[in-house]
C-alpha cells in the first residue's frame, strides 16, 4: 500500500481530499494503524480520523490482536522490530 506524501500546509479539496481520503481508507482497511498513517504525510491523528470517518470504515477496538502471530507478522511489518526492547 501507499500512503500518501501531503505536504502538511496543502489543503485537501475536492478530488484530491476524496482520493487521499481512499488511500487512507485502503490502508486502514488492510490493517495499518492510524497512527503508522499519520507519520508519512505529517498530518495530525484527528485529521486522518475525521478523513477515515468520512470515508465510512469501522473503527478497531484500541490495541487490537496483539497476541496471536499474525499480529507479531503485522506489527514487525509496521514497526520493523518485533515489539521488544
């Protein structure tokens, strides 16, 4: 997936929020957290929020699966560690 480069002083308007908004969407749908979202195009978690609630998705319950080994496999694939110190 791609999430996509904004410069954080852009505003989105018209066609470009609403694709920018489908990116988000797609990604948060696929399983990346809001806030590995907000880290590329330094947007502000309540910014992407309100674009992925505009976009209609199901919220995740906070902290997720963290337990099973998909959820290590994601979370290595997100973080690029394996959550230990």
């Amino acid at each position: 997936m791609h999430t996509p480069v904004i410069d954080p002083k852009e505003r989105l308007l018209g066609g470009r929020r609403i694709s920018v908004r489908g990116n988000f969407k797609r990604e948060y749908d696929s399983g990346t957290p809001i806030r590995v979202l907000v880290e590329k195009p330094g947007r502000s978690y309540e910014f992407v929020h309100k674009l992925l609630e505009k976009a209609g998705v199901t919220f995740r319950g906070r902290g997720g699966d963290t337990r099973s080994p998909e959820a290590r496999k994601r979370r290595t694939a997100w973080t690029g560690t394996h959550g230990t110190k």
